[in-house]
C-alpha cells in the first residue's frame, strides 16, 4: 500500500480511546496511521468531541500526520478503511448496571459477561456488530474487524456463523494481562514469559507457562496456590484458589473462573458490594465522570495515568499490536478470538476460540494445542454450547431461544428462575433489543 | 454351547433379585439358565438368605430346573460364568443416606448419583467393581459383566479406561421407564414407541420419538410442556418443566436432568424431605424393610406387587432382556451403557455413553445419532469431564483429584464448599474407602 | 397408510424388472404394492413393453392386486409416489462399452464403476439423478429415492450434496452376494451368517464374520487364502489372492478391490477379454438380447431362471427387502449407502459410506464401526476424495475438475493419459453430457 | 545453559557434514557449539576421517572453538548430548542403488523413498532409529533428535509409535527448496515467501503462496502450469504438469508427487536413465567419488561449491536454522516433520505429519490449518496408511506385514508383483534386514 493506512474505531468517544491514540503514536513508524475515524452515536456526541479533541493533541503533541475524523456517520466512515475496531457499548454503562443488579435481586451472579447479564450484552451487541458486517461488506470489503467489544467470545462465534465477514479477530485483554501478571510476580521482563492460551474468551486457561523457553509452570501454580502471593485482575474479585483445587487442575485459569469455580463466594462478595460501594459498573461511571473531566482540559496532551484504574489495561496496546502485525505480516504470537479449525481438540472447527496465533497479513493461525485437560474442558465446551445458543437468540429474537441460552448458563439455578430473570431483563433493556419487540408482546 | 447357562449375581441380597428371578423363569425357553449363584457379603448374609429361599420357590412355583446357589465366595462363584450381573451398593443403604445428609448442610444437592453423592457413590464403587473385573479376566475371562450398580455411567467409564475387561454393558432402567412413561401417556403398546436415546446414564436424551415409527416428537414435547400432562419417574421430582423452555430445548430430557436445569427448586425440595419424610435413602429402608418381611413369608412363590414401589422398575427386566439378546444374536435394539465409538460425534470414542445398541452376541453395536443439540451437548459434556476425573480419583485414591472432581461437578457451588464436603465424606464414609486412607490422614 | 403404496421405478424397461416384481409379489402380505409404474425413455419404449407386459402376467399369475403402469412420462408417475427407485442406465450398454474399449486403447482398467470409466458413468448419471430429485421435491416430497444405478456411492454422494433430497438410500448387491458367498461355502443357510460391512460402494469391507454370532472370519480368511476355495462374483474376476496378502489384510475385501490390489492382472485380463469374448458390456448385451427374446414369451409369467446368468443377483430383492424394513419400520440389519454420520471414524460425517444400517422408517441409521483397519483404510479415503471431486464434476460440467477426478483416481497412471482418455471420452459420450458442451468446445 | 552445546551427528562420514560445519560456524554467535561428535560406523571410517578432517580445518580458519570429535562408538557420542542429528544410510548408497533398480525389473518405480524403494529404505533404516532411540533414553534423556535421515516422515511417524522418545524432529529439505524455487522464479529474497507447507514427508502440499503477506497462489500456479516457467527439483524429473490439472489441483505439490500424478512418465525416465547414465544412486556415487576427493585436499577448508550439485540443499541449513530455533526459542516458523496433534483435519492427531510450526524449546507447535484440499486429501491418507503399516513391518520384522505394506503402496500394482518384488529385495538386502532373518527363511 502506498497509501497510509485508514482506521475506523467505533465507539470513538469511549474512555479507552486515549490509549488507542498513545498506541498508534507509539508505533507509527512501521504503521503510519494516516486516517483514524472516531465514530460514535447521538448520545455519545459530546463525549466523542472530547475524546476527539485530546486525540488531536496528543497527535499534535507528536507532530505525527494521523488526521482525525469525528462522525456520527458510521457509513461515510467506513469507506475504504483498512482496519475497524469496535468498543462501543449498547445501552452504555447503565445497561452494563442493570445486567449487574437484576440477576442478583434472584440471587444469581450479576456480571458483564457472564451469567444473565453476559447474554444481555451478546443480545444488545450481536444485531449491531451484524450490521457493522454488512456495512463493511459493502463499504470496505478488504477490511479488517478487530473487535474489542464484550462479550467479544460470543461476538466472534456470532460474526462467524451469521455474517460473511472473514476478515474478523476478536481481542481480550485478559491473556495479556495473565502474562503481564506473571512477569509481574516473577519480577521478569514480560518477553521472558510465554503462556500457551486456550480456551474461550473470558475462559482461557494457561496450559503452560515458559520462563526463557524453559516451562515453569509447577512453579507458577505453586504460587497461585499460595494465597499471599496469588495474580489476579483488577475488575475481577481477587478470592484465592484452593490450593488443592488448583495444583489438581494443573493448568492456570483466568479470573473470570472464579464466577464457575467460585460461585458461592463471588455471589455474596457481588450482593455485598451492591450496597456498598455499588457495582463494577456503577463504580465504573464515576471513574469515567472523572476521566473525562481530566480530558475536558485543553492542557492535556497525553494519556493520564488514572485511565489504568479505569480496568481494561493492555487492551488498547493489544489492538495496535495486533493491527500492526496483521499490517506488517509479522508472523508473531499473540492470543486472539478466532476461528478454531482444528486447534482445540474437543471445540468444533467452526466455532470462535480465544488461542495463541500466528498473526499473518493474511489473519491468525491458530497454534494446534491438541486439547485441553479433560477437567478443564467440561465447562468450556458448556460455555461453548451457551454461546452459541446466545448468538442464535440474538439473530433471531427467539423467546424461547432466549430462554433457553438462560437456562442452560451453568450460572443460573433452574428454568424458573431463568423465566423470572429473562422477562424482567427483556423489559429493562427494551430499547436496545429492537429484535424481540414482537416476542416480547407476545 | 450345550451346557446351561451359568448366571452369577453380584449383590443377589437385593430386593431386586425376585424380578430378575422373574425374567429368567419367563425367559427359560430361550435362554436356558442352568445355574444362578447369588452372590453377597458377610454383612448381607441375612438378606441373602431370604431372597435366595425366596428365589428357590419361585423357581419351583414355575417347574424349571434353575439350580439357585447362595454364597459369599465370590471367586467360588465366578468360575466359568457365563454372566455377572452386578446389583450391589457397598455401604448399603446407610451409605447412601449419608450421600444425601451430607451435602444438603452446605446448601448442595445430596443424591445418589448426582452431585457429592454420586461422586461417593463412585468412589465406594469403582474398587469393587474393578476388583470383580480382576476376578473375571482370571476366573471366566469369556464372561459378559452385565452391571447395574449405579453410578453406571462412571462404573461403565472405569471399567473401560482401567480394567482389561472388554465385554461389559452398563445398564439403567432410565431409557426403558421414559419409553414406558410415554406408551402409557398414548395408552399405546410400547412395543409401538420407539426412542432415540443418547447422551450419558441418568443424563440421557430422547432425541426423537416414534410410534409406528412415525416422529412425535413434537406432540410429547407439548404435552411435557402442560404441567397438567407430563411424564416422570418414581424416585425424582415431579416438578414440570418451563414450557417454553422444554420446547425450545426440542429434545427429551431424562428426569435425572431436573437437578441440573432445575437445581434450586430441587434443593428446595430435597431440604424440605429431610426434614419430613426424610431422604430418598431413609424412605427405602422402610420399604426394603417391609419387603424382607414378605419375602419372608414361606407361602411367598412369586415377586411381590409391593416391589414396584421400590423404585427401579424395569431394571431387571432390562437386564434378562440384554442378557437374552446377547445368548441369542438377537440384534434388536436397546438401550444401553457402551463405549461411544464415534456414535456421539462430541464425546470421545473412548468414553462411555448411554446410547441405543444393536445387541449381538459380540456384545452391543451403537448406533450412530450424530450429534445432540448444541443446547444440550454442553451439559453432557461437562458431566462426562466430571466423570473421567471422578473414575481417576476412585482408582488412585488421591485427594486433590477427588477435590477437582468435586468442584468441576456442576452442583457444587465454589471450590471452599467443595473441600468443606469432602473432607467431612471422606470421613464419614472411610470405612468403604480404603484407597483414600493414606491420603486422608496426610 | 390406509391406501396401497405407489411405487415408481425409473429405467423401468430393464432386464432386472422381473425380479422386482417377483421380490413385490412375495411381499404382498406386508408390502401391499397397489401401483407399479414403470418408467423409461422413448429409447426403451419397446423393452418397457416387453418387460411391462411380462410384469402384468406375473401380477396375474400370482393373483396380486398390484396395477401396473408403464409410461415415458416421468413427472406424471412420480406423483405422489410413495417409493421412487431407480434402474436407469444413462446410453444404455453401449456407452458401458465405450466406458471400458476407451481406457484399454491406454493400458487403464476399462470398467463400469472404476476408473475413468466409473468416472463416466458418474458425469452421465449424476446430472440425471439429480433432476429426478427436483422432480421429487415438487411431486412427492415424501417419497423415498433407492437408488440402484452404479456407480451407487458416487450417486449417493452427490445426492447428499447437491440436492435437496434427505429420503435417500443407495443400493448395491454386493454386500448381499458376499453374505450368500459366505453362506454356501460354508454350507450353512444365510440366515447364520452375519457379516459387518463397512466402506465405500463396490469397496465395501467384511470387518467381522460371524456364523450364528460367533465370529469367524480367521477361517474365512483363511479359505479365502486358499486359491481353490474363494469367495468370488459373477461379474470380476475370479483371481486369487495371495494368501499372505490377504492374510495381513485382516478384513474381507470385496470383489471389486481386485482393480485396485491386482491392477496388472486384471488389466491383462480386460485385455485379452477385449480381443475374445469382448468386454463385459458386450457380453451382457448378448445376455440381455436373449433375456428380451425370452420375456417376450407370452407364455412366461415368471422371472426365468436364466436371469440371474445376468450379474446383479439379489439387487432387487435387496430393494423389496429395503423397502419393506422403511415401510414396515422393521428396524432390521441391511448394508446401504448413507450419510455416514460418525460411524466410520475415518471419513467426513458427512459423506455416503456403505455400511451396516438399522432399517427405520424414518430411514437407514448406521451402527457405529469405529474404524476399519489401517492398512485398507487409505484406498478407501482416497476414493472417497475421487467421489467427491468426480460429483463436482459432473454437476458443474467443469472440464479441469474433470481432469482433476481423472487424474487422482488410482487406477489412471499420470495426468497425461487422463488427459488423453477424458478426451476421448468427452467426445464419445457428448451425447449424454451436456453439461460439458460448451467446456468440450473451448 | 551456561555450558556449551553437545551435538551427535550419527552418520558423520556424511558428505552432507560440510555444509552443517558452515552452518554451525555462520550461528555461532548465538548457538556456542562446544562439541561436535561425528559418529560413524565401521565401514565409513575412512571417511568420516576425510569429513573430520576437513571440519577441523574448516573451524580453525573461522577461529571458532568447537572441538570435532571422531569416533565409531556411538554411545561414547551420545552421553550427555543437547542435540542428536541422524543423517546415516544403512547399506550405503548400494542399497539405495538397489532400491532403484530391484523396482524397475517389475516395471515398478524405484526410487529413494516411494514406493518399494521407499519401504526397504524404511525397513532398513528403522530399526537403527530405534536402537538410537534407546540410546538416547538412556544416555542423554533431554537431548533432541533431529533426523533427516530418509524416508523421513515413516522414520518420524515409527519413533512417536515405537519410541518413548518425544523429543523428536523429521527434518526435509523439500519445502524450503520449494520456497527458494518460488523465490529464485520471482526473482525476490525469499525472506519474502512464505508458503503454508501441509501434507506428510515428501508429500508435502503447498496451500498457499505469499510474497509480503499477500496471497500470489494463482500466479505461481499459473507460471507452474506454463511448460516453460515451472519451478522443479535437482534430483527428481522436471516433468511438466498438465496445466487444466494442476490449476484445478489449486494447491502447489512438491516435486516428488510426480510419482503419483505422473506415474507412467517417471517410470520411463527411470527405465531410460537406468540403461544410460545409471540410476540416481549410481550418479551420486560419481559425485560422491568425486566429492570425498576434493575433501581429501588438505588445502581445502570451506565447504566446496560442488556440493550444491549432490542434491540435498539446505538439508544443513534447516538443520541447523530448526536446533538455533531450539535452542533460543526463537518461536519462527519452520516446516518440519511432527506430531500432527489436530493441525491438519484428516489425518489422526498421533500421527507424524510435515507442516509449518512455530519452533520453540519446547519444541515445534503445528500451526493449525484446517485441512487440505479433498483432491490432495486421498493420495496423502493413503501414503500415511502405507507408512503406518511399513513402520510396523519394520519393527516386527514379519513377512505378512511387509507384504501388506508393498500391496497397499500406490506404485505397486498389484499383491503377486509385491510379493515377487518383497522377496528379492528381502534376499537382496538380508544383510541390512536382521528383524526378518526368521521370516525370510521360514
């Protein structure tokens, strides 16, 4: 390509965004950025404006010629672009509170991406990812969609089976941050450690850890089994394993297991937390409030370092990462959401993993790990049977099928009580589920 | 072969052995049973007495020269059998009471082959059972084991992976019952009703059912979904399912799936019985009490009516039945506990499965179902990961491997509560565990 | 059904038509035919005649309701048929003669259903099948397709790819002969005999012998290796194996697995046929002159003995025996062609296999073999690739997957020579492939 | 490793070991070769010492400290060793003239490493493996056994059946004299190239071609297809594709599918060039003749440029390039010959396969590339069928198994021709053959 390189990121005016930008700055020489198109809806214009304006004195700052385009226009955006990331949120924060409360009013865990308030974020999100498909379909049919919206497993399963789109990958910040965390721990510099992923997304395990090539991974097990010394993530509960539990499992889970191997203990930390200091999503609004009082100020031209508070570490640099590999043809490892074809044993071919690939110009590989400890694997192939009745629900505005996915999350007690939480979730987010007016009606 | 056939029943104290004294007495003309030995330990010598002088006047009643041998050698009774049928339960009722007490104090599920419970049951269990294999390949290495000792999925599993035994059918009156239930609903013959049944023991699925080998699989699912119509077993809940959920599932579970798709209510109902009527466990000893007293009874020729309340109808008739089938190169179909073979595309063809069977005399030939629906799938294949893990700690004694077993078991709620119920069964049941003793104490 | 079953057989003017009729004839208690329509092309006008005429006698004879209808309007038969079986043979004899005089000139097997003339007879055929399903769609949803028109495999293939048929199964009676094969070498009615078949069609293995449910097949095998005491078919080549070969092989090869594991001989053989008796086309076609002499009898009002000379023995009573099994759900033990659906481990799901089927009504379910061994499982895989590319072919009218499908078959020894013989083949067959005309001019 | 690295290369006397001296000498810097122990047997003594000499020169004048050590013992060698290459000829290239010859009587082709030659090799060459197998449990556990002795993918495929060694590399030279090929006709460095190797050893597709990340398939298959462009090998035929062929083909094959796909050309080449200038061996044996000539001088201390005439090329740099991506876990894509573990869909996971990996301390991951083409499928799960059955004839040195293997080869044309060429060659090469001295005679 001659030309520079035209980047659509949709959900511009998210407080991620900033990141992104340092990201692009960082990396410009081999990715010459020459277009980045913040695109956002009519309820996000203002945020947009102010994420535009400090995305454009950081470029400055830079002196780097990455022009930066504001729209609320999705389609004149999308024209000829080469990459297009989403993290745009439907229903914003207060959708995320409501899958948060609801669930835990029946006693069931309330989370962004698991349980209830899981497979409300895929039905609010898939119908609009799938239409962000067939607009690139049309308008920059050579593009490609790095998503890094949640719950971005059932996103990519959804884009996989329901859309034409090839060219998607989808992105979690989780591996990065399970590698970062055991650099940390060791004390090491993360391109020493290398983590063979494999999994789902939001349930990826750790099937080997190397230290300079060399495995580790006793060790590193040993240490999560010590509850002093244990690596966790900010947004999630940081409860420790049962030492016994987790030298058995023999392979390193991620955080969000805990919401399956920990049930009990999250629920009540969340039920707690809820008349405390409120959800994660509630404290999340005011963390944003604040941030985006800092990036109001026409003196900023960088990244504050309160954004790392915000969660999300990693995942801005994860995206330029995997852009400027896909663009470079780099050929390096990076975990991504992606087709499985044969990697993971026990996962259909067709359906999305998040796995260590080989990321080309021409999209990932995935490394073939043959298969997950047979322990571990119930509960991904479950998970997997959810997503996927998750994605159909979300295409077709099913009610039944809907309340299948429900029922069948390993999260929620029983048909009953999946009943109760589906009608009373279907009625609070209404606005954004266009699909099953008619079901809901009848 | 010319000379009789020789029967030898593991467990032949139990109440059920009058309707297996039944099936072979109506089965005579084809399947000539020369000798049955009845086999029991010390502690059910009583018992065994009872039913063995029972069974001897049955077999007179009915003028057929079934020779009945009562003993507590096993080995004496092996030699040279032709089948093994397994029918035991070690710890015996008590046992299994506590199965049930146990885990209901931490708020869990406490069932026979579900849950903690039927982890223990597995654990009691499978040393026994490969044990008898031992003697087998040893004593009447042609021999077909026929077993019915629950839990039969994981026995069946342990007896594949870790015994060198290969001719062995797990049988369940689960399937049968279902077909029944459903004839009985149609008021039909069931000799019309045909089901396609696949998944794992007391986690199977009808895929679809026929009459006059037309599809109905629609009109059943309705009226399971009308709480006034529906179909159960004997020994769980009744509780009906969701109606839009059992349609949109569009398969039919087994009543055993209520504890997974309806684990609060049962719980609830569980807690309820054992502070009333007390467990399934302790409401049995009663009529297992009873029924000893009329088998007692020396006017006594014949199985009692009161035994079908016992639970576990069609057991033994499905075991005469398979055995039948297999002396005779009958190549009808059954249902029944095998090695997969590739007949359920997402269960390993290693693993064990409940599935229909063409019964030969080379013993049983799955038929090939495909794949069960991706709603469904997910369930079944955490339970088989569960049981693989759980098969593995039964056989090596080794407590973290029982510790992961119990908390990857979809039932149990955290990895602390996990502990919490192991530790205490472990030592409740100890006495049947000598596997676990170094492990227990260290 | 309260009304008679309406049969439909297309290529109705065939010699093999007696059979059919004497098969129907036999059944009628359970399998009450009431219409029979006979369909050919304006070709086959006076053999449909000769065979209808003699059908309607044979009707009479037997005192048989059964109305037989002969027409060249297929779609006015097809109407609500119940049962659509086809027999056609697209060119009749003459083009089988091209099919094996053309690769000879090239010292390459000239063969009905292998080969390049395999090849041919699939792009003559499959086009034509493929509109008799469209026609079913429309006029007998319904119906059931037994197909029995070679190459059977590679029709059933298509049909499962390229149509919108399920009801569809593929007949062939080889499986049938090697039993009867089997039965009177032993001398034992074919009742004992029970093989488990398992492959492709015409490479179709006996995996398993059993007489009375006992296996045999080390005696089997072995008199198989004894060159004075083989299992052979009327239509191939009586040649022995080596006995050390077939020893090591460890499975039953069908007849038609001398093409491919006695490439040489059998080609020298075709050779010297070619320049004597002929090839095999030109003696059937002598055989089928005399047959039509005989028929038109008026006399005759039976199938004359002199029929089964002709080759496919058992063909039609394998149909009237397939037909009934659906028809009267009998859920007996037949070798078809079906969708494999995991049954053979090593070939796509899927594909048509030929193997051991339970006979519903709702269609043939295939028993699960696992995998058939090592050693003969490649040249199946490798002819299931050649299928699969030749359909392509034959639907698309393509000439470089033509070229394509010559060339990887295994009996055509280099691209070249396929080169060569399509050519010749394309231009002696335009007649009956016009889906290539416009390939074949450029 | 603060030591330096122990390499055994087994067949020292190999006229291939002065390009693997420059190798180790041009990587020094980051692979520290402490020792390397030429190993050679008897009968090549004199010239491993002509080798050993000629190394020792060729480090001294790059002033580089690895210490070259002779020996005939091969356990001294392999004590404590990093890495063991294998690069020997079990009956020298006499055997190999043989194996070419013996072949051709039949009118069979006879070659190095397909079809019967292929399976002498493999049945001589074995055993040998096997033995250092043990060797290297015992001697030196952690070391890696890099074999690029022929036939490279049955040799891989009979140590991960037959050894418990997992450290384990089959190294070839074909696909990256394929990626030089492309890369000499497009006149770009072939750092440029990448290529998506899959298939087995010397059956090795290519799925995909890039240049800079960009698919440039169909153009290199169009310049393929061109007679006068096409892209070929020194030491097997230039023979041209047909172009329909191998454009519907749409994958690259590698230079030795020629035996496949132009079978009959091969043979007459192979006939002419064997009544002229001799067989491939023989030509080599001048070469060598004159190569160990040149190596005497003892003015001679770099690798002559007369090697590159021998064939082989960049066996030693990809043996080299494959242990520096070893030892530094340099985590490049390589292809090599390993465990397929799901990379490629229709070949067992267990089975050795030649596919990119991404090459680690760990040795190499298969990159996962769903499957290859069903055209190019069957001739690759037909030579995996062949391999499997030859490694086992190998290892139990039984004549039936043999005979089984010799049959099933494609290039074999019938079971009486194999039996006829088995038993020559086995009288042939008895001296090479000890596993079937017992077979032989009986």
């Amino acid at each position: 390509m001659t030309k520079g390189i035209k980047i659509v990121t949709i959900g511009g005016g998210s407080s991620y965004t900033p990141e992104l930008i340092e990201g692009f700055i960082k990396r410009y020489d081999e990715l010459p950025v020459q277009e980045l198109w913040l695109v956002d809806i009519e309820e996000g214009k203002e945020k947009l404006e102010i994420i535009g304006n400090l995305a454009k004195r950081m470029v400055q700052k830079a002196r780097i010629p990455i022009d930066i385009h504001l729209t609320l226009d999705r389609r004149e955006a999308l024209k000829d672009a080469d990459f297009v990331t989403t993290q745009f949120r439907v229903g914003s924060l207060d959708a995320r509170a409501k899958d948060e409360r609801i669930p835990l009013k029946y006693n069931v865990i309330g989370q962004e991406t698991n349980g209830p308030g899981g497979l409300f974020k895929g039905l609010r999100t898939i119908p609009v990812i799938l239409d962000i498909c067939k607009d690139i379909e049309e308008l920059c049919p050579d593009a490609w969609l790095v998503n890094f919206t949640n719950p971005a497993g059932m996103v990519t399963e959804a884009v996989l089976r329901y859309s034409n789109i090839k060219k998607v990958v989808g992105l979690c910040n989780v591996p990065i941050g399970m590698r970062m965390g055991i650099a940390k721990a060791l004390e090491v510099d993360p391109s020493r450690i290398h983590v063979d992923f494999a999994g789902l997304n939001h349930m990826v395990f750790g099937l080997n850890v190397y230290l300079d090539g060399v495995s580790i991974l006793d060790s590193v097990i040993d240490s999560m089994a010590d509850p002093k010394n244990e690596m966790t993530m900010k947004n999630i509960s940081g409860l420790a394993w049962e030492p016994d539990f987790i030298r058995a499992l023999g392979v390193i889970p991620c955080g969000y297991h805990r919401y399956y191997y920990k049930t009990g203990e999250m629920l009540t930390e969340e039920l707690e937390a809820a008349e405390t200091v409120g959800t994660r999503a509630e404290v999340v609004q005011k963390l944003e409030k604040d941030l985006f009082e800092l990036y109001k100020n026409p003196e900023l031209d960088m990244k504050p370092p309160q954004l790392e508070k915000r969660g999300g570490a990693y995942y801005s640099d994860a995206a330029c990462s995997l852009i400027n590999s896909i663009y470079n043809d780099k050929r390096d490892i990076q975990p991504v959401n992606t087709r499985n074809n044969g990697a993971i044993a026990s996962i259909p071919a067709d359906s999305a993993v998040e796995v260590n690939c080989v990321i080309t110009k021409d999209g990932p590989r995935p490394i073939s790990v043959g298969d997950i400890p047979v322990a571990a694997r119930g509960l991904v192939q479950q998970i997997k049977s959810f997503e996927r009745v998750a994605a159909e629900a979300a295409v077709t505005g099913d009610y039944k099928t809907a309340l299948l996915a429900m029922t069948i999350n390993p999260l929620v007690p029983s048909d009953k009580i999946a009943k109760q939480i589906l009608d009373e979730m279907l009625e609070a987010h209404k606005q954004h589920l266009p699909q099953f007016t008619q079901t809901i009606k009848a």
